[in-house]
C-alpha cells in the first residue's frame, strides 16, 4: 500500500513551489505518512489519509513557509570544528506533528521541540522520530503552562502553529516561547483578520511583521502571519487556558 505518491511525482510537487526534497527526506516523510495512517485507525490524528492528501494538505502545507521567512541555517552536528549555533523551533499544540515536523526533516538543522497537551499524540510523535531517526524533543504539556516555565519561557528563536484557535488566542498561547529578537509564524486558513490580533501581538511584545496569502496545489488558500518579538511578554501572561478562552486580549 501506498502512503505517499511515487518520489519522482512527489518531488515534483515540491519542486513546482521552488523547494527541493531530497530521497533521504522523501524516505524519511514516508514512514512518518505510514505511521500516521495506522495511528489513526487507533487514536484520531487526522481527517486526511490519502497520499496526494497527506503529501500537499500536511507535508507541503508544512513546509512552504520556508519560501516566505528566512531562516538562518546552523550546522548539523560535527559537521565542522566550529559549528553555527541552531535554530531553536518549537510547534506549539503540534497535535500529528504539523508543520514542525515535516519542517525539521526539510530542515535538519534545526533544533525542534513538539508540544502538546495530548499524551497519545506526543507518544505517536516519539514513535515516528524514532522509527524515522529524527531528533526532536516531545514534550507533553498544555501550552500555558509550557509558555511559563522557565524551561521554554522566551528560548526559541521561532515558535510556529497550524492552528484553529484565532489569531488573539494563539498569540497568548505561543508568543511567551519566543526570545526577544525571534519570530511566531501562524498558519493560518483564508478567513484569518490578523488585525483582530493586532492588540494582543503588541500586549505580548510583538509587531506583526508580514502577512502572506497564497495557495496549495490543489487551491486551497492560505495566510501565513508572521510576528517579530520586539519586547520580553509582561510575567502575567500567558493567562489560564479558562482566562484565555473567556476574555481574549
């Protein structure tokens, strides 16, 4: 059975948007699609299952924001006496891994955290690092919480999200992760107002610095917001996830 198209056609997709994938990448995406559809029969990551789906809908989807922000490149391990320090890239509620997963095996160098409040979903992410040989650290906590310990509190030069949640709500929850002189990358559908998120941006310390549209293969539209941390966020945020969802900012 197949989980992906065929590498020649599943490179093409890629290389139609300017992003090259190498076949140890293809190989690498190809064990995490047939991990995430037999995890699926037993816990539910995801609606899409088939492989054009899973190859444009989360694997392409994940990684074209790489066209729209430059990333510094660090060095992967021993690969020089003096290396480049690594970006450091959390997914903020990853849920099946997207998009910092795919982004990890597009960009190997960075330094990637997967965060999660769901147990099985961080133990299904361990699993394919595992089976694909991916570093990455998995780490099960609500977001709030994860955005005030000391731990991950402003140490990542990005955080990055795939989410629902509205542009106010999701800036509370991963903003606090991203070190002053960092970036939050939301990804968002079409219907996203990213001026409704304008308040709580600069409440938190950040200016939004971008907002693409652009679309999928298949016509799906997408706003990529991007927001630079320009100032640390005050220690009273993020709020409780019952405060968030009450009263956003």
């Amino acid at each position: 059975m197949a989980f992906l198209p065929e590498y020649s056609k599943f490179a093409e997709i890629f290389a139609a948007e300017q992003l090259e994938i190498t076949e140890k990448q293809y190989e690498q995406l190809e064990i995490y699609a047939r991990m995430l559809v037999e995890w699926n029969e037993k816990m539910n990551l995801t609606g899409i299952t088939d492989p054009n789906g899973i190859a444009v809908k989360h694997f392409l989807d994940s990684i074209l924001p790489f066209k729209f922000i430059n990333v510094p490149r660090g060095t992967i391990e021993a690969e020089t006496a003096s290396p480049k320090k690594a970006i450091k890239l959390i997914d903020v509620g990853t849920g099946a891994g997207f998009p910092g997963l795919p982004m990890k095996i597009y960009r190997p160098d960075l330094e990637l955290t997967l965060l999660d409040s769901l147990n099985k979903r961080i133990n299904f992410l361990s699993a394919v690092c595992d089976e694909a040989k991916i570093k990455a650290e998995c780490v099960h906590a609500r977001a709030e919480e994860g955005g005030r310990s000391p731990l991950f509190r402003e140490k990542f030069d990005i955080a990055v999200a795939r989410a629902v949640a509205a542009m106010p709500v999701l800036t509370e929850y991963c903003l606090p992760y991203v070190k002053v002189g960092g970036i939050f990358a939301a990804l968002k559908g079409p219907n996203e107002n990213y001026k409704d998120g304008e308040n709580a941006v600069k409440t938190l310390g950040g200016e939004i610095s971008e907002v693409k549209e652009y679309a999928l293969p298949n016509g799906d539209k997408r706003t990529l917001i991007v927001v630079e941390k320009v100032k640390s966020t005050p220690s009273k945020y993020p709020r409780n996830g019952g405060q968030i969802a009450k009263k956003a900012l």
